[in-house]
C-alpha cells in the first residue's frame, strides 16, 4: 500500500547562522533515510519543496477561479517535502515516518493514497 508522508515545520525554523546550520544537518539526515528507504525499495519518490512564499493557490468559489499568492492555510509551519514509500500497512508507514528528521515543532503526516 502506498503512503504519502508529508513534513510540517514552522516556517522560521532555518532562519539565522544556527538555523543554516540545523537545516545541513536536517539536510544530511533526509539524504541518509532517501538513501535507506531507496536501497530497500520502500521508497517510491520524494523531494523538498520550496518555502511556502514561492507558491499560488487557485480557489474555486461560485463557479470563479481566483489565484492567490502563497499558501492557502494561514499557518506558521509549511509543508516542507514529502517522501512518498510503498509499504505493507499503516504500522510499517508509521515505522518509517517515525525516522524523518524534522527541526523542533515539526510534524509528520502519515496519510494513504486513494485507490481508484
């Protein structure tokens, strides 16, 4: 079954000299756990995404399309990136969500995609 596991962190959390040190670390550990996940198959595809501000939102509304610049939800965290892992069941997809690194007050989301 496939999973997607999708990374919250607040929006500030690489900010400063410390905050670039923290995401290099981040950084390291996401490429070590890509590598891992890939090497045992699990891993179907996955990526960081720019920050928050570099995205357009369309709402439909009424029958109308509006673009709006950045995201959607007023928040602090941002999604952050993805891995996207083809597993056996929910307990597996947890195991591996419990492995990606995220800075303090991150989230990880742990959601099955539709079969249709």
């Amino acid at each position: 079954m496939q999973y997607m596991i999708l990374i919250y962190e607040p929006e500030d959390a690489y900010a400063g000299e410390a905050g670039q040190a923290l995401l290099a670390e981040i950084v390291a550990k996401h490429m070590a756990l890509a590598e891992d996940l890939s090497a045992s198959g699990v891993m179907k595809d996955g990526s960081g995404l720019q920050d928050s501000s570099t995205a357009t939102t369309i709402i439909t509304q009424g029958g109308r399309q509006t673009l709006h610049d950045g995201p959607f939800a007023e928040t602090r965290e941002h999604l952050g990136g993805y891995y996207l892992i083809d597993v056996g069941d929910l307990d597996e997809a947890l195991a591996v969500a419990r492995r990606v690194p995220v800075a303090d007050g991150g989230k990880v989301e742990v959601r099955p995609l539709a079969v249709y």
